[in-house]
C-alpha cells in the first residue's frame, strides 16, 4: 500500500502491526521487527511527519541491525535531513557512515588533500583499460 | 554505493571541495572485486579531475575507458553517462556550441525513459553554455529557466532599462532564494551581463556572493573570466591618480568592510583565474580567446601599451572566429579604454564603433547608446 503511495491508509495497518509486534517478537524475528518499523517510518515520511520519522529511525538505530539495514537507515535519515534543509547535518551522518568502509574525509577537506586523492587514484587507474574493470566483477 | 549516491545530492549543495569526494570514492569502489562497474562514476571523476587539476591525455584516456564501460550499461546509466560527458567534458575540448548540441540526444533519451529530471538539466545547461557562448540573446533567452533570464533580459531592453538595473537585481535575488541550485549558474550570467555594462564591483560582489564557481557545463571559465576581468578593472582604478577613481576607492572600502577584501586579494585572484584560464586554453579552442583577454588585461595593468593594445585586437578577432560576438565587443571596449587614456581619441572612437556594432549585432540593445553620442 505504501509502494502505490497511500502513506495515509498503510498507517492504519502499520499501527495494527505495530500494536501486535512485542518485543519478544522482535528477538524472535529481527527482520520482521526491521521491516514493521523501517516500513513505519517511511509512511511518516511520505505523510511528511518529519518527527515522527525520526523517532522510528531513533528506534531503529538502538536495534542491532546487519550492515545492509544500517546503511538503509542512515540512507533515509540523510533524506530526511535534507528533506528539513539541514544540509550540513546530512552531510555528517553521510560521511560518518562512509568512515567504516574506508572513505575518511573531513568536512572541509583541504585542497592539497583532494589533490593527493586523485594522485593516489590515477596510480591505482595506471594501466587499466576496460577490460581490467570487467575483470575485477 | 548506495550510502554515497544518497549523501552526494547533499554534498552538492553543501561545499565545492567535498564535491569531489563522490567521483573518487565511486571509482575507487568500483576498483573493488565484487562492485558495479558503472561508466557514469568513471566519466564524473574525469570530469572533476580535469576542473582541478588539467591533463588532457590522461583525462581522455578515462573518458575512452567509460564510455566502453557504458555501453555495457543501462539504458538509463548510458545516457547519464553521455549526459556527463557533453555537459562537463566535451565543451573543455571542442566547440562549446557544437558540445551542447550533443545534450539534445541526451534530453530525447531522458524523455523517452521518463527521466524528467535529466531532461531538465539537458535543457537548461545546453541553454546556459549556448548563452555564455556568444549564441544571440534573443536565441537564447527563452530556453533559459525563468529565474535566470533576468540579466539577459536586462541587456536586451532599451539603454533606459538601466536605470532600473538595482530594482530587476533586487528581484532576481528574490526569485533565485526560492531555487538555490540555479544560484551559481544565474549568479555567472550576472556577471556577464554586468561586466558588460561595466560595474566591475557588481561583478565581484555576484561572484562573491556564489561563493563557488558552477561546477557543471564549463561554466567555471566564464566565472572566473569576469571575476578576472573585473577584478583587472578595479585595481587598474585604483592605481589611477585622478578624482574620477575615487569610486573604485569607495568600492574596495566596502567590499573589504564586508568581505575583508583588499587589494593584494584581488591580485591573488586574478592570478589564480589567470593560471586556469591559460591551463584549459591549451586544449579547448573556445578559451583561447579568453585567455588572451587576461593576457591583454595583465599587460594593460603592467603598463605595456602596445602590447596591451596588439592583444586586445587579437583577442577580438579571435573572438569573432569562434563566434563570441560579446568578448570581441568587450575587448573592443577596453581596447577603447585604454586609446583614450593614451589620448588616441580617433582611434579609441573607431573601436568604440565596433564594439557597439558587436553588441547590436549580439542582440545588447542597452549597450548600443543612441547614435548622437557615437559621432566624434
């Protein structure tokens, strides 16, 4: 219901599901607690109930979650964000999220440091043509 | 991936530098066993690359290798790819009229998918390179989004229409606060229009004011073309003795109250514009001209006359070859400047002339005074 738009009508069920969900359901089975409260949290937002959202996605992050779920969270918390025109702060939830996987940049990177970056890149692209791209699939 | 392409649109519209993370990270991960080899990730960072740093050959050699890539790819990642390729690579090297013709496909592929977004930007980018490289007002000005026709439709009008420049600036500022990433490309072609009615302390408040140069579209010359340019008139005024330059005084007074500006800032920019300028003239025939432009403005401010005098007529008809009818006539305008401060009035009213005839011929009317103040 969410997926054809009507935020307002899958609330209703959400609300339903969340009611049921208790928190022995959730240790049971983490995934379907994951999805009752992600799917939860993106009817706030398509209803625009900013707050709201971020409360879900609050709940969320305290969950443990598998890597590809916290990257679908901070993914949504950065839209939110930039939804409210609070650039900066998605920005720094972007990068701190980036950090783990090796992507270590400030928030005002200097120039010498963008420069080294796409030295360190060209020699890492020496040599490589297309077919050294397909390779590596 | 998936993290960075959602907090790129973010970093965007947040800072210039950080701009270049999401081209060298993409690449760097598609290096990776195990990740999506995309041509679109390799074609930006080839394009981000030669903004800052040049290399024509190496820059190329990625272009070849994405566009091999591409063709692999999806329908709608190969026309993201060629979108990227016409917008922000293509005009560096050949004809920018010619480069943003190619968006044309681009817009028709977009359409044909859906893709009302890139069919957007295909449209207004091919409108803004066509409006900054010289194509007839009167051309272009319709196929520009509305909240950036303002300073074109300033030139446009009556030399009467001037006297109300303050309030349509005014207006502008209003119309560009609801649409913040059409600011930096509006805020270019302010400049434009405003170096051509010669207020070089308006030019330099708009660039100051966009804080950055437009990434996209090649736009980064023009920007820092007039920043350089204004900022060669303002300290050529201020090294000038006579009363009427206390208004380039006035001027630094209050950009340096606001800005901290000084006059040593001005000088480091217009060095830096300088050195990027003569950088992409080596490769892209369309900023030849423009670096010629600087040259001429640089021996005008060292105090080499003739060859000031012998630059700025290269550089105009340069210009003319290329099809940038408003560079040769504001070449021809500051070659007027400086004949009359030599007092070779004669000769300074005869480029005068053809600079008026330039703008008419461009479609500038506010440019063109009436015919009583061009007799000698």
């Amino acid at each position: 219901m969410l997926a054809v738009g009507a935020a307002a009508a899958s609330e209703h069920y959400l609300e339903c599901a969340r009611g049921l969900l208790r928190d022995e359901d959730a240790a049971a089975d983490p995934q379907l607690a994951f999805d009752v409260r992600m799917q939860s949290a993106l009817s706030a937002v398509h209803r625009r109930a900013l707050d709201e959202a971020d409360v879900f996605f609050d709940r969320l992050s305290r969950q443990s979650l598998v890597p590809m779920q916290a990257v679908q969270v901070t993914m949504y918390r950065i839209g939110v964000l930039a939804m409210r025109e609070r650039i900066a702060e998605a920005v720094r939830l972007g990068l701190e999220a980036l950090r783990p996987l090796g992507l270590r940049w400030s928030l005002r990177p200097s120039r010498l440091r963008i420069r080294l970056e796409y030295l360190r890149t060209d020699w890492l692209l020496r040599g490589c043509d297309a077919s050294d791209f397909a390779t590596t699939t | 991936m998936l993290l960075l392409d959602a907090v790129s649109g973010s970093i965007a519209r947040f800072d210039d530098r950080l701009n270049h993370l999401p081209a060298i990270a993409s690449v760097r991960l598609g290096l990776r066993p195990g990740y999506l080899k995309r041509g679109t990730g390799l074609m930006a960072y080839a394009a981000w690359r030669y903004r800052l740093l040049g290399g024509a050959e190496r820059t190329l050699r990625y272009v070849e290798i994405a566009q091999q890539l591409s063709s692999a790819d999806g329908r709608f990642s190969r026309y993201r790819t060629w979108f990227l390729y016409c917008s922000s690579l293509r005009p560096w090297f050949e004809p920018r009229r010619e480069a943003a013709d190619g968006l044309r496909c681009v817009e028709e592929a977009a359409l044909e998918c859906g893709d009302r977004e890139y069919v957007n930007f295909a449209r207004s980018l091919r409108a803004y390179i066509r409006a900054v490289s010289g194509t007839p007002l009167s051309d272009v000005i319709g196929e520009l989004p509305e909240q950036t026709r303002a300073p074109l439709g300033l030139l446009l009008g009556r030399p009467d229409a001037l006297l109300e420049r303050a309030r349509i600036l005014e207006q502008a500022e209003r119309a560009l606060a609801d649409a913040p990433q059409l600011m930096r490309h509006a805020r270019t072609l302010w400049m434009l229009a405003l170096c051509v009615l010669d207020d070089p302390a308006a030019v330099l408040e708009q660039a100051h004011r966009s804080g950055d140069p437009p990434a996209s579209g090649t736009l980064e010359a023009d920007w820092r073309f007039y920043r350089a340019l204004a900022a060669a008139a303002l300290l050529r005024a201020l090294d000038d003795p006579t009363p009427p330059a206390r208004w380039a005084e006035r001027w630094l007074h209050r950009l340096r109250g606001r800005h901290g500006r000084s006059a040593r800032a001005l000088r480091r920019q217009f060095r830096e514009d300088r050195r990027r300028l003569l950088r992409w003239a080596r490769r892209g025939s369309d900023f030849l001209h423009m670096a010629q432009f600087i040259e001429a403005e640089r021996a005008w401010l060292r105090g080499r006359w003739s060859s000031a005098l012998r630059l700025y007529e290269q550089t105009s008809h340069l210009a003319l070859q290329r099809g940038y009818l408003h560079h040769a006539a504001l070449a021809q305008q500051r070659q007027a400047g400086l004949l009359r401060s030599l007092r070779r009035e004669t000769e300074a009213a005869r480029a005068r002339s053809q600079s008026v005839a330039h703008y008419q011929q461009w479609g500038a009317h506010a440019c063109v005074p009436p015919a009583s103040d061009l007799s000698p």
